[in-house]
C-alpha cells in the first residue's frame, strides 16, 4: 500500500500545470518591484543632491558674512 501523497516508485513527478500558469503572473510582479526600486533609489539621490546644494548655498553665505566682519 502507498501512503497518500507519495509516489510509486519508478515513477516521476513532473511540475503540476498550475506551477507553469503562475511563471506568467510573477515575472510582472519581479518588473513592478524593480521599477518601484529604481525610482525610489533615483528619487533619494536626486533629493540628497538638492539637500547639499542647499546646505552649501547656506554654508556659502555664512562665510561671507564672517569674512566681512
């Protein structure tokens, strides 16, 4: 008697049909999630650089006010 769930030997299991209807399904999801991680990554490095070009127009000023005194 074979318990439920195993196969008899000698024979093979192949990949069920409902693993191969799922490849289409998640090669969009891995795209969605790359493009999501790309723009996050350009927006924050695009933000640091405004955020330093600030901080030295600011610092820019400071020191030529301190040198005029």
């Amino acid at each position: 008697m074979i318990p439920a769930g195993a196969t008899p030997l000698g024979d093979e299991l192949f990949a069920h049909h409902v693993a191969l209807l799922a490849i289409p399904a998640i090669v969009p999801a891995v795209v969605v999630v790359g493009v999501v991680l790309y723009i996050a990554r350009k927006d924050r490095r695009e933000e640091r650089e405004e955020r330093d070009l600030i901080e030295r127009a600011f610092d820019g000023t400071d020191h030529e006010e301190s040198d005029t005194e």
